[in-house]
C-alpha cells in the first residue's frame, strides 16, 4: 500500500514511518521542511510532502494527488482541521486512520467523515493509539456485552510525552469540568490512586459502536516521580496500565486488565494491525467510519499482541457486587 503519514516528524510519527516503511511505500507530512529533510536523511526510500496547516482541504488534495491509500493521521490536530482532513480524504477515496485519544475528534471525524467514507468505499478510523482508543474498546469488549455499563481508568507511574501528546492531554483535561477525582485501585505494579474523569474517546466509541449502555474513562498518575521526554520513559519503561470492568443490572462485575511500556512502540504496532486489516478486508466489506476494535476484532488484537514483550494481560476475573 501507499501510506501518507501526517505527523511524520513527531515522535509517534517516527515510529509509524520506520514501521510501515518496511513493507509499504511511505510519503511523510508535517509542516516543517528541516525535519522532513532529516527524516529523508535518515531513510531515502520514504518520500517528503509538506502540510500547511491553514489548508487543509487544499492538504487532503495535496495528499490524494500522491495516490496514496490511506493517511495515517499522527499530528495534534484540533478537531475541526482532523474532521475536515478526513473528510477531504475519504471524499478522494483514501482510507484515514487516526491515533488520536481525544474523543472530541473522534465525533468530528465521524461527523464529517462517515458519510463520504461509505459513499466512496473506504475505512475512517479514530483511536489506533493504546491510550483511550484500541486497546480501552478491546478490553472492554472482552468483559461487556450491549447494555453493561462500563469503566475503563488508565494509570501510569509517570508521565512523560513529547509536545504534541502533551497539548491532546491538555485538551482532554480541559474538555470537562469540574472533574472530581476517585480513588481506584490498579493491579501490580502499580498501587491506589486518585484518578480523574476524562473524555477518552473509546468512551464515545463504546457508547456509540459497541452498545454499551454507559462507558467511563478515567485517568491516573500514580508516583509522578518522573517527567521528561519520552525517549526516557521508553528505555526506563515506565509502566502504563488500563482496568477494564463491566457490569449490568448491579449484580456482577467482570474485569480485565494490561499492563504494558512504550505505548509509542505499541501506537505504530496498533496502526500496522489496522494497515493489515485494511489490506484483508473482503471486497464490497463495510465502509465509512469504524471504531477501530471493529476494524481489527479483539481476538485479533490479542492474538496480535499476546506474545508482544510491550504488554502483560491479566485474566478476566469475576465477582458478585453485593446488592
Ligand atoms: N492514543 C494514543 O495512545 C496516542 C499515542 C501516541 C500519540 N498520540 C497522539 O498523536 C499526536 C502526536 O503526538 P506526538 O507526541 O507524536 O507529537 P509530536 O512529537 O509533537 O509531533 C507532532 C507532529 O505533528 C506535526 N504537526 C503538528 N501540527 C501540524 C499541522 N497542523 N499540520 C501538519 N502537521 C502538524 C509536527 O510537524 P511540524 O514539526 O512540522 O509542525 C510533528 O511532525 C497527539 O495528538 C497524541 O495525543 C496518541
């Protein structure tokens, strides 16, 4: 396939391009000439493509006229830009994959993406990153069924991100107020925490795709002895967590967990599974916008990451909840 990766410079964008590269053809996209000419540099068989950001429409065209197949999104788009980049693409044909966690850009980009998605054929996809996208909608798929309601709390012993995560985390913290903070507690090794209501967008996609009566994400960092970039995370390997739990009619819980380092390495492992999903759907296959545990099923993800040094899964467990 021929891949667009906007965002190419940053730090997931990186990793996304060293992992397609080897077995697609890459066109990298960001704003910046200078690290655009690096990225070349450094691998010269991925071709270069700037992005303006005041355009893009006139982006998504630019984009198409490559001949590119899908766009993988990587950039700290604001919705609006996200909703109409993917709107321009799946007009042109070209299947739109994004990373983000932000569910404010999720519903733009289904807002203004499904329709043209399902009318030319192609896939339009938000939340291929582990954190509040893929790896939240899997696990809850493995413990809900339609009408649970569902809590979905991240936790991490540090937090350590490169600019562009930190400004989509700021948004997502921004995006509702007051938020109350709750203690929660997390599987080894982590240890109770204090975690706050955040507007993860595979809250919205359970709620929206999945049929889940209710879902709720919540956030937490417990230690927060580290900050810094998050090369530094990655070589520590800083853990990062998701508990899944489940429950319908008050009477029983089910639960599910990962722990897991690098969710950078894992982004690009998530956007690759996609790519391959991508490539083996059946001619004629569903189109338009697609919560991504729909595009790849859990028991693919799993199967995809069980044996993944990134990530250890702990058991669904089940419990009575006392009436
Ligand atoms: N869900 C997850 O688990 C997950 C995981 C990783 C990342 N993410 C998301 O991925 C996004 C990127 O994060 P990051 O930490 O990799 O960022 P980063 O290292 O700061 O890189 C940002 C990249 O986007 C480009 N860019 C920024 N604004 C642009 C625009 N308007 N048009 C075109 N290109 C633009 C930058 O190019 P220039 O330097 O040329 O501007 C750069 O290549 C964030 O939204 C983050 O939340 C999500």
């Amino acid at each position: 396939m021929r891949i667009a990766v906007v965002g190419a410079t940053g730090h997931t964008g990186r990793m996304v391009v060293r992992l397609l590269r080897r077995s697609h053809a890459v066109v990298a996209c960001a704003r910046r000439r200078g690290p655009l000419e690096r990225l070349r540099a450094e691998a010269s068989d991925v071709q270069t493509l700037c992005l303006f950001e005041a355009t893009p429409d006139g982006a998504a065209e630019m984009i198409a006229s490559r001949r590119v197949d899908v766009v993988v999104q990587c950039a700290p788009l604001r919705a609006p830009l996200a909703a109409r980049l993917a709107r321009g693409c799946a007009a042109r044909g070209v299947h739109y994959l994004d990373v983000t966690a932000e569910a404010a850009v999720a519903s733009a980009v289904y807002e203004m993406a499904d329709v043209p998605g399902r009318q030319r054929g192609v896939i339009v996809s938000c939340g291929l990153g582990p954190v509040g996208g893929v790896l939240g909608t899997t696990l809850a798929s493995l413990v809900a069924g339609r009408g649970h309601a569902v809590e979905l709390t991240y936790v991490a012993t540090g937090f350590a991100t490169a600019a562009g995560s930190r400004s989509s985390a700021l948004r997502i913290l921004l995006a509702r107020r007051p938020c109350v903070p709750r203690r929660v507690d997390f599987p080894p090794p982590f240890w109770p925490g204090m975690a706050l209501r955040v507007p993860f967008a595979d809250a919205w996609l359970l709620e929206r795709f999945h049929g889940v009566a209710s879902a709720r994400t919540r956030a937490a960092v417990t230690g927060g002895s580290f900050t810094g970039e998050p090369e530094r995370a990655r070589d520590e390997r800083v853990p990062f967590g998701i508990v899944a739990r489940a429950h319908a009619h008050g009477t029983q819980t089910d639960e599910v967990a990962i722990t897991g380092t690098a969710p950078y390495d894992l982004t690009a492992q998530l956007v690759a599974l996609g790519i391959a999903c991508i490539v083996a759907r059946p001619q004629g296959a569903a189109a338009g916008f697609m919560a991504p545990s729909i595009l790849m099923s859990p028991a693919r993800v799993v199967d995809h990451l069980a044996d993944s040094p990134l990530l250890r899964w702990f058991r669904a467990t089940s419990s009575a909840v006392a009436a």
